[in-house]
C-alpha cells in the first residue's frame, strides 16, 4: 500500500489571476487554464469511484486500502477546492467553462453502472494526469516565474498526482477488473480528454483575442512538439499503459518526492496514512 500524505498548500488564491499568468505566453496560459477548469468535476468522480471501489471489497480487503483510499481522497478533495478558486479568477477574466458541463453530463451516464467501470474511468484518467505530472517536474521553467503561487500550485498537484497514480488501478484489479474493459476505457479516455483540452483552451485562446496570433501558434508548436515538448517526451509512458504487464508503479517517482521534499515550506502535512 501507498502511504498518503494530505497537505494543506500555503498560497494565497484569493489575489486575481493575472490574464497571461504563465510567463506571459498566452498559449501556455490558456491551456494550463484550461485543464483547471476540468479538475473540480473530475476529480469528484475519481473520488466518488474510489470510495465506491472500496465499499465494494470484500471486509478484509476494505481494510488493506482503506488508509491509501482516505489518503487519495483527501488529496484530491483538496486539488478540487483550490482549483475551484482557481476558477473563479477565470470567469472573472471573462473565460467560460464550456468543458465542465460537458464532463458532468458524459461522467453522469455511469450513475448505475457497475463500479470497474468508473475505476477504469480513473485509472487512465489518472495515468494522463501522473504522465504529465511527471513531465511538469522534469521541466517547471514552462510555468514561468512571473506568478509563483500558481507555479507553486501545479508542481504540488503534479507531486501528489504522482503519488496517488496507482489507487485506482489497484482498487480496479482488486475487483476482479478485466484487461478488455481496461484498455477499451483507455482507449475512449485518451479520445475524449485530448479532444477536451484542445477544445477549452482554443475557446480560452478565442475568448482571449490571441488565437489567430503567430506567437499563439509558435508557442503551441514547440509546447507540444518542440525538444522537450509534451507529445515528444510522454508519448512512450502513454503508450506503455496498454501492455498486459503495465502498472503505475513501474514509472519512476524521483522527480515528485524530490520536489515534495525540497519544498516543505510550502504546505503543512494535515493528514496520513501509515
């Protein structure tokens, strides 16, 4: 079992969000915005899948997870509320959320479902999420120093991302889950989550007034496949999810415990497990 640490982070997210936050690159801006805006509705289903996932266990296994389960419920409670607040500072920019209600419509078709699904749902939600996690930790420069809460913000929630990325996946092999219902969510995650965050940061980069701007589109080319781009460097570690042998544990975690331990200042242990 993952021992989880649930940190209460000390940044001030009352202060406004300044439009071109992420070193004055509008593209990165609008796209870091725009996965924020996803966080809140996605991370309640993951929470609500792996509470659910643990009900589900059989007594004696309930309690081999159950300290990992509060652990990662705990984390993601806390990603929910902060980027909530995130939020609130682009609706004032005048930037909709159009991604939002489209997740809590798709995600509430599986009221009902069996809950393998909602796990498989979360565990390849969470391999995105722990994939570009990781990359953010191998390269924090992107994010800029022109506002350091909001850089310190996202190098925490890829720390904890880290950390948790295999709860799910293990709640879902517990359960008896199958490999075709595995890879076959992995599958439609990859399709939708992509399609979602280009989708919300062009209506960003629109509502922005710089889509149509040759720096915009410079700035995206080599965000995603310039040396150290996204696409680049974290296509192998996508790819290697459909192997029959794959789990999260095989990806190296250096980078989130180095950060973790290097910026205790940051943030007050509230909660563990173990």
């Amino acid at each position: 079992m993952t021992d989880l640490v649930v940190r209460r982070l000390l940044v001030d997210m009352e202060q406004p969000i300044a439009r071109h936050w992420c070193a004055g690159d509008a593209f990165r801006s609008a796209l870091f915005n725009a996965l924020s805006m996803s966080f809140p509705v996605g991370e309640q289903f993951f929470i609500d899948a792996v509470r659910g996932g643990l009900q589900a266990l059989a007594p004696q296994d309930q309690e081999r997870f159950r300290k990992e389960v509060q652990g990662f419920i705990g984390q993601e409670a806390t990603h929910r509320r902060l980027h909530a607040l995130y939020n609130r500072h682009l609706e004032a920019l005048g930037l909709v959320n159009h991604w939002e209600p489209r997740a809590r419509q798709r995600l509430g078709m599986f009221k009902g479902a069996d809950i393998r699904h909602w796990l498989a749902v979360t565990a390849a939600n969470e391999h995105f999420t722990a994939i570009f996690a990781e990359w953010m930790l191998r390269n924090p420069e992107l994010l800029g120093d022109d506002d350091a809460r909001l850089a310190t913000l996202w190098l925490w929630h890829s720390a904890e991302e880290s950390e948790h990325r295999s709860t799910a996946f293990d709640l879902y092999r517990a359960l008896g889950g199958n490999e075709a219902w595995r890879l076959r969510w992995f599958r439609r995650v990859s399709v939708f989550f992509v399609a979602d965050v280009l989708r919300q940061t062009v209506s960003n980069l629109r509502q922005d007034g710089t889509l149509w701007r040759w720096s915009t589109w410079r700035s995206a080319a080599a965000f995603f496949f310039g040396r150290r781009g996204l696409v680049r460097q974290t296509f192998k570690p996508w790819r290697e999810y459909m192997r029959a042998d794959f789990h999260p544990r095989q990806h190296d975690d250096r980078r989130a415990r180095d950060w973790l331990d290097a910026n205790r200042a940051k943030f007050t242990p509230v909660g563990a497990t173990g």
